[in-house]
C-alpha cells in the first residue's frame, strides 16, 4: 500500500489529502445545520425536521439539492464579476485554514512552524468576501448589513488575535503541534486554566466573528431583511451559508486545539496505559470541538440579539482590554517559571 502511495506523483497525492481534509468537513458543516435544527428544536419542546428521511436525516442533502436547481438571480445594476466571486472570497479561507491544522501527532498536510500565524492571516480574509457581497449587490440593505458586519468582525478579530497572542507567549512557539505538546500533563496543565480570561474572550470573540446569535446584527432580519446576502439565491446563497458553519466548526476545534489539550486525554497516564480509547488521539479533539459546536448551538437558542452599539463597545472597551492586561500577566508568569506549567 505504502509502495503504490510513494509512486504517485506529489501532485496527486496532496490532491488526495485536501480531498481526505475537505470531504468530510463539507459532510460535517451539511450535518451541522440539521443538528442544529434539531438540537434548537428540542430546546424549544419542538421535534426539528422529521420528514425527509429516517428522523430528517436527509434533510441536509433535500437543502442542498433544492439550492442546487434554483437559478442564481443576479439583480439588474449588480456588478456580476464580484457578486459571484464573493461567496468564493468568503468560503476559501475557511477552508484553506486546515492545512496548517494537525488532527493528531505528526496528522497535518502542512506542517510549518507559523501555523498560528498563517491561521492568523487567513481567518481575517473572510470579511473581504462580505463586504464584496454587500456593495456589489447595489442594494441598501445588503450594503447596511455588509458595513455592520465588517465593524463587527474587525472589532471582535483582534481581541482574538490577542488572545491567540497570549497562547503563543504560553506555549513559546507558533507551531500549532508545538502548542499542544506544551500542554502535556493533565487537565490542569491545559491552557484553558492559566489563560482562562482568554479561553473566554476567544469563545464569545468566536460567536461575534462568525455573525452568530447573539452577535447576529448584521443579518437582522427585524430590521435588515437578511443583511449582505438578501440578493443571494441559489447555490451562490449555500456557498455564504456553508462558509459560516465552516467557520463555527473551525473556531470549535481551534479553541479545542489552544485551550483544552486539542488530542490530549483528560485522563491521567496510569488510567489510560495500553487503551487506545483513553489514551490520547483524534477522538479526544473531535469530542471537544462537538462540545464547542454545541455550545454554539446553546447560545443561539438561549439569548436575545444584542444591540449594535451594545456589541462594539463589548469588543473595543471589554474584551481588548482584558487581552492585553492578560497577555502581560501571562508574560510574567512564563518568565518568572509559575508551576506546574511553566516550570522547568
């Protein structure tokens, strides 16, 4: 098998590992609009979609496939080069972002020594695509929503990057693999406990970034119609509507990766010694990124939208604040050696 693999050309074979990346992420992201429907229906003491399939599990797929025959509309004045390239421009990174993401020890398409870096870069590309949609559907409303959600993502992206600043002074290293060997020992030795205010400011920061209740101004439908894709129709509306959840699911395994161990077991070395399943692997980092992804989930059926005012001045005179002061506290930590994670 390793010989057939090895005769492939180069080409062929990274092609083969972005499909084995891709795949299943577009498989996970379909799936995870039904379980949200049906986890925001069982909170709501409603059953969620029931028809298509056994228990709506073709749900998904019937979505997919009526978005697929509908025609893409594009509105008279519109500018029809951008107005199609935005979605593109807005799914691309969400994509991109994974090869630099390890699943597992030495499991990563590409393993470079800025991956936090590179995560960094990318993540902030998305709100280009936005903001194309927005003015190139030559309608208000679209523009409205695209300039509320541009400030927004802005705002909330560099407490984020802070945050992401203060895992990177932690761990003394921008390799996302380096960063989760830092966190080797127990539950306790985990970031999540000495970077807890930036364990909590990059969640929160993750909802707003992603445009996600109770951060959804930008597509207020009381007041906006549907905010910078109210033109979209068709596949071109599934691309926008497939980036978002591409992102919910990488904001949940990132936050997994930095804070919570990523593949490290919970369990103390003498319990897991020779189980596979206790010990550490992928099943550990795929478990906390689902715990994120419903917490996602859990914030959207429980709060009311925020004001917009209410949100800027949480990212700008909140969270950026709390970053900073918490990156030098974290900063003396590391140079004063505060065990048990910084000891030598």
């Amino acid at each position: 098998m390793i010989e057939v693999w090895n005769s492939l050309p180069v080409l062929i074979q990274i092609l083969l590992k972005i499909a084995a990346i891709v795949l299943p992420l577009l498989g996970l992201v379909a799936y995870y609009t039904y379980a949200e429907r049906k986890v925001i229906g069982y909170m709501q003491v409603r059953i969620g979609p029931n028809r298509v399939g056994w228990r709506g599990l073709l749900q998904p797929i019937a979505d997919a496939v009526k978005l697929l025959m509908k025609e893409i509309v594009i509105p008279t004045k519109a500018d029809k080069t951008l107005f199609l390239l935005a979605p593109m421009i807005a799914i691309a990174p969400a994509l991109a972002v994974w090869a630099v993401f390890p699943f597992d020890e030495g499991l990563v398409l590409a393993d470079i020594n800025a991956g936090l870096l590179y995560i960094l870069a990318l993540s902030s590309l998305g709100v280009y695509g936005i903001i194309i949609a927005g003015w190139a559907s030559n309608s208000k409303y679209a523009l409205l929503g695209a300039m509320r959600s541009a400030a927004q993502m802005v705002a909330y992206e560099i407490a984020m990057g802070f945050a992401l600043v203060g895992v990177l002074v932690a761990a003394g290293s921008l390799n996302l693999g380096d960063i989760v060997a830092a966190q080797e020992g127990s539950l306790f030795t985990w970031f999540w406990l000495p970077l807890l205010p930036l364990f909590g400011v990059y969640l929160i920061s993750g909802v707003a970034e992603t445009n996600r209740a109770p951060f959804d101004v930008a597509e207020g439908e009381s007041e906006i119609v549907a905010g910078f894709h109210v033109e979209y129709s068709g596949m071109a509306f599934a691309v926008f509507f497939l980036a978002e959840y591409a992102n919910m699911v990488l904001i949940s395994a990132l936050t997994a990766l930095m804070f919570l161990g990523g593949w490290l077991s919970p369990l103390p070395a003498d319990w897991t010694a020779g189980n596979w399943l206790l010990g550490d692997g992928f099943h550990w980092l795929l478990l906390k990124t689902f715990l994120f992804m419903f917490l996602f989930l859990w914030l959207r059926a429980t709060f009311p939208r925020y004001r917009y005012d209410q949100i800027m001045r949480l990212g700008w005179k909140v969270f950026i604040p709390i970053t900073i002061v918490w990156i030098l506290v974290v900063a003396l930590a590391v140079v004063y050696r505060l065990p048990p994670w910084w000891s030598a």
